[in-house]
C-alpha cells in the first residue's frame, strides 16, 4: 500500500496563476484533510472532507477550493496564487473523523513569487 | 488559532537521556494525539490519547494527559540520535484535529 500519496512534491508559480494539489489514499479512509504549514509553526487546516460528497472550510480557507472528487482523492485548488501561500502542504486521511490517527502524505513544497 | 501551545519549542538533550515535552490546549477535546516529523517529511502519528484516560504508555513513550488543566505532556526515554524531530500534539474534536506550533528536540550523540 501507499498510503497518502501528493502531487506534485514542488511547485514554483507566480502571482495569479492558478493550479491544482492532488491528494490520493489509499486505505479506505472515509475522512480527508488538506492542511498548510509555515516555516517555524504547526499545521493549520484548510479544508477538510469528514466522508465522500462533504467538504467543509477550517481555520483558513481563503484562496483555496476543494473537491472530494470519490472516496480515494481530494484536490486542493488555489484558483489566483499569492506570495502569502507559500507554504508547505500536507494532505491526510483517518478512518473517521478525530476519532483515529491521521496518516500524512509527503507533502508538497509551493512557492508563489 | 492553534489550539495547542508546547513548551519547550526547542529542546537539546544527550542521547540516553528522557525528553520531556509539554502541550496545553484551549478547548474541550475527545482525545489528544502526538505526532512527530521529520525534516522535510510529513507527519507521523505517535500515541493517542482519550479524553477519559489520564495516562497511556506505548515503547519508549508515555503520555499524561490532565483535562482539569487542559495539558499533556509526552515522554521519552532512553532518547536516541534518531529521535532528532519536531513533535506536536494535536486536540481532537468537531471531526478534525488542530495542532500546536511543536517542540523542535535534538538529541546529541
């Protein structure tokens, strides 16, 4: 198995370019998460899916949409890219909810200037 | 806001020595989880934690949690070079987990 699987692992785009982050598991998880992580702190969530066909925001949501496009993967989209994300982003998925350990991707490593 | 907050953020120990590290969060959770990272890698999942359970043990691993203080602390023992990471601890609650800004620990050979 895989596990949690992030494309792609670096991306460099400039300001007001728009492009997609895919996420895949592949443990029949029903609950995704996509979460960023600046330099020195924790991770902050961005938007999560507690099960296929629900989305909802997090602690900061701005310049991102998501889909949980089936059970396997959840893309993140940032539709017109700004220098303040740039980040690293982390994609996870846990059986349910809070209730269980959360498996990480790799993560991918994004770069707006 | 992060919901947890972890003291110290930046540790140096000797290897054999035991870490300790130290989370306190904001508001009710149903468990409590740590994780560790590497540099560069994603996070790893390390122990959790119920919000009805005050002490919990898994290998070199133990981890208090107090709900009356809203803190928990992990401990290793006998730390390794290879424990050289930065760990967070994490609250559980509405269907997903809110981490803290982490303790860097570095374990000196």
């Amino acid at each position: 198995n895989a596990g949690v699987t992030q494309t792609p692992k670096f991306q460099v785009l400039k300001t007001g370019q728009s492009m997609t982050l895919q996420c895949a598991q592949d443990m029949n998880h029903n609950s995704m998460y996509w979460y960023r992580q600046d330099p020195g702190m924790g991770l902050r969530l961005i938007y999560y899916s507690a099960s296929e066909g629900t989305t909802d925001k997090g602690e900061v949501p701005n310049g991102y949409n998501v889909s949980r496009l089936n059970k396997r993967e959840f893309s993140l989209r940032l539709e017109s890219a700004a220098p303040s994300q740039t980040s690293v982003y982390f994609c996870a998925s846990t059986e349910r909810g809070e209730y269980y350990e959360q498996y990480f991707g790799p993560g991918t490593r994004l770069t707006v200037t | 806001s992060q919901q947890g907050e972890e003291d110290p953020q930046a540790l140096s120990i000797q290897e054999g020595e035991n870490a300790t590290m130290n989370c306190s969060y904001k508001t009710s959770i149903n468990n409590l989880q740590w994780y560790r990272q590497n540099s560069g890698r994603g996070l790893v999942h390390l122990i959790l934690i119920r919000s009805n359970e005050r002490e919990k043990h898994s290998g070199r691993l133990r981890v208090t949690l107090d709900t009356s203080k809203k803190s928990s602390s992990l401990l290793i023992t006998a730390s390794r070079a290879a424990d050289t990471a930065s760990y967070f601890c994490a609250g559980g609650s509405a269907r997903q987990l809110t981490f803290g800004s982490g303790t860097q620990l570095t374990v000196l050979p």
